[in-house]
C-alpha cells in the first residue's frame, strides 16, 4: 500500500511528539555511526522542507529521497511514501549535498611554538611520529571533518610515507570515522620537497618520507607509478618551491603518465604566473593556492577546463581580487580549506566551514559558493555521477540546516544532519 505526503504526515504527528520528547529526555540527540558499505535492501525515505539544486540555484520544496544500498535511488518533490520504508523526517530543514574539501592535510599538523628554527615543525613530525601516529592523527582529524559535514575530501600530501592510504582505507573499512577520502601519497616535487635547508648528508632520509624528488622525466615517471603502486587516488605535484621550479617536460610526463593510469592530477603552483602557466599547459587538472595568477592564465584554465582550489584565509586582498578574476574568466572553483595549524580551541572541520566566510568577502554569491563545496570538488575528485549533487545514482551523501543556504551560507557553519553513503551520522531532530 502507498500513501501520500500529505496522509503520512497526518498521520505522524503524534508519533513525532512522542519522539521528540523521548530524545529531549534522553539529550543526546546526535548519532554515529558509519558501516564499511551500505548494503541495506530496505528503502530509506528522507523526507525535507526543502532541497537546495546547488546546480541550478533552485530551492525545491516538499522533497522525497529514496535511498537504498547507500545510493539515491529516487529524489523528487512530493513523491509517494511506500509505508514500507524507513522514514528520515526533517521537514523543518533544507537538504543539499554534502560539503566536499578539495584540498586537506590530515595527517599533518603544525605547532607554531617550534617554529622557532625554521622549518624545524615540519622535521620534528617527520622525524619523531612513526606512520602509525601519523594515521591516527589523520583519524582524529577526519573525525572532525565528517562531523562538520564534510563527506568527501582530497588529501593532498604531508601525510608520512603512505599514512593517508592506511587512514582511507581504515575508513573504508568501517573501522574509523571519516569522510570518504581521496589520496594522493606523497607530493612529487624539486629537491628538498617543501622543507627549508637542511644538511645535505639528511636530505634523502627526511625529505623522501614525505616527498619523492625527481630530477628528470624519467624520474618524474616512476615517482607517478610509485604513488599509483603505493595506493594513490590522484597525483600531487609542487611545481615550485623556492627558486626550483619543475620542468615541462618533467610536468608533461607525470601528466601522461598520470592519465594512463586514470588518476587526475593536483599542481601546487604559487609565485605569480610561471608554475601555474607551466602546470596548466602539461594539462594538469586542478592548480592549488595561485594567489596571484593573471587573467591570462585563468582564461586558458577555464578554456582547459582547469580548475582553481584557492586555500584562503579572511581579509586578503590579493586573494579577493584573484578569486574575482576567476569568477571573471569562468574558471571552476573547487573550495579546499589547506589546514593543517594545531588548534585546541575548535574543530578542523569548524575551521573549514568557517573558511567559506573568505569566499563571500571576495564577492562570490551564495551560490557560486555553495556549488566550490559540492558540485565542483565531487566532479574534480570523484568524477561525474558520483557526490557533489543529489541526483538518481549518487551516494547518499546529505546534509541539513536550519536555515535556506542560499540566503545564509553561514547556517552551513552548523549542520544539523549528516548522512553519509545512507549512514547517519549526525541527526539533532527535526
Ligand atoms: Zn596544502
């Protein structure tokens, strides 16, 4: 037997008062709890007030979800409610995908106090935490990402060896939570990786933890099969560092060589226009930071469809005026928050949705940012069809606020839903 939204709803009006009294004395309105797979055969339907298109901006009301096997198997408005299914009732809130970080360090994290030798951070993590400690930093920190709403996010190096790979996979399998991740291993770089000079006799035993050097389009080559080998979901290269600048041929190759093994490729690339012109035309697929780049670049990036992953921070002009010269040149955004500072006083995630406050300063509408938290990233990580929108035979990946994110981006500052691959992570009631 089917019956109707409106019926439904009649009739779960008692059932929702009992409910909530029962949670309110209870007071523990939030739920873990993540599965290695989602394989449940029994259809789940979430029923909202309202589904925020973050393709076309359009605010959808009264929607239906279908979903079943961890994936949206149905999502319309006002679509019939078997009473067989498992009901998600948040009719008072808004649904829209859930928030995607293209660029994140999760296994990394940095204590301004030791800095007081340069680089001398970075060294102590190398040198004292073992990969063990190192993946489970990253888990506290994916932990936190997820609870913030964060269902995918890129990790882009400064990770140990290989700790992001045991990290994804550990998530997975069900055994920590996270969002699901997408890897890069260690960065491909010009000698000395990022680290500031250190005793050459140190060099190969420090830097090759965390970095693989190439010095030429042969090395460039193995350093992408290694990342593949060693368990790679995309490559990460630091096409400068310095005065060291990596080739185009050496870039050229890491780009081919990355394409046959069907994995994209992430370009940290800063310094004005020289890295970036460099990585955008070996073919690259996203260009980190850039917080200067030309009109001219951006306009062969959006020609090449190339996106731009700019890691701001609040209250910079050069970063504002750039982000509008992208939006100028039509240049897709895919947000990525590059946090990696200790902070004890908030959560990475909070950090990241915080971050979203830069994009608004620098002029980007409530749209054009909601679609670098979803849209964007999902095709750059994950390619088309699978996160970033909430369409038939995407994962079920949602999150819910109070208020319309089209009118206030900031409500995505606290989440009031996640659901990830149909898990439910995080409900704090209707
Ligand atoms: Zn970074």
């Amino acid at each position: 037997m089917k019956i109707s939204t409106h019926q439904y709803l009649g009739h779960l009006t008692l059932k929702l008062v009992l409910l909530k009294i029962l949670v309110l004395l209870f007071c523990n309105t939030t739920i873990y709890s993540q599965t290695a797979e989602n394989n449940q055969k029994e259809l789940t339907v979430l029923i909202a007030k309202a589904f925020i298109d973050v393709q076309t901006g359009k605010t959808i009301m009264n929607p239906v979800v279908y979903i079943r096997e961890g994936k949206i198997e149905k999502i319309g408005s006002g679509l019939e409610i078997p009473t067989s299914a498992k009901i998600i009732d948040l009719s008072g809130k808004y649904i829209l995908p859930g928030l995607i970080d293209a660029h994140t360090h999760l296994c990394h994290e940095y204590h301004g106090e030791l800095e007081r030798v340069s680089g001398a951070n970075t060294i102590a993590e190398t040198v004292k935490l073992t990969e063990g400690d190192r993946a489970l930093l990253g888990a506290k920190y994916a932990r936190e990402m997820l609870l913030s709403g964060y269902t995918s996010v890129r990790d882009l190096g400064n990770s140990g060896t290989n700790s992001s790979v045991a990290l994804r996979d550990a998530i997975n399998k069900g055994w920590v939570m996270g969002p699901r991740l997408f890897v890069s291993t260690r960065a491909i770089s010009p000698i000395g990786g990022q680290f500031s000079k250190m005793a050459p006799e140190m060099q190969n035993l420090i830097v090759s933890k965390e970095y693989v050097e190439i010095n030429n389009s042969d090395e460039a080559r193995r350093a992408v099969r290694q990342a593949i080998y060693d368990g790679a979901d995309c490559i990460k290269i630091i096409v400068n560092n310095d005065k060291l600048v990596l080739s185009e041929e050496e870039l050229t190759t890491i780009v081919e060589e990355a394409k046959r093994a069907g994995v994209k490729v992430a370009a940290h690339a800063t310094n004005g226009d020289g890295p970036s012109l460099l990585a955008v035309k070996a073919g690259v697929n996203s260009i980190e930071h850039a917080y200067t780049i030309s009109a001219d670049v951006l306009k062969l990036m959006s020609e090449k469809n190339i996106y731009l992953v700019p890691t701001d921070a609040s209250g910079v002009e050069r970063y504002q005026k750039r982000i509008q010269r992208a939006l100028a040149a039509n240049v897709k955004i895919a947000f990525g928050s590059d946090l990696y500072y200790y902070n004890p006083q908030t959560t990475r995630g909070q950090i990241a949705v915080g971050s979203y406050r830069s994009y608004k300063e620098s002029g980007m509408t409530n749209l054009q940012i909601l679609q670098s938290a979803t849209m964007h990233p999902g095709i750059l990580l994950a390619g088309e069809g699978k996160i970033g929108l909430l369409q038939n035979g995407y994962f079920a990946d949602i999150i819910a606020s109070d208020e319309n994110p089209l009118d206030n981006i900031r409500t995505l500052e606290n989440v009031v839903f996640i659901m990830k691959g149909g898990d439910v992570i995080k409900n704090i009631g209707n």
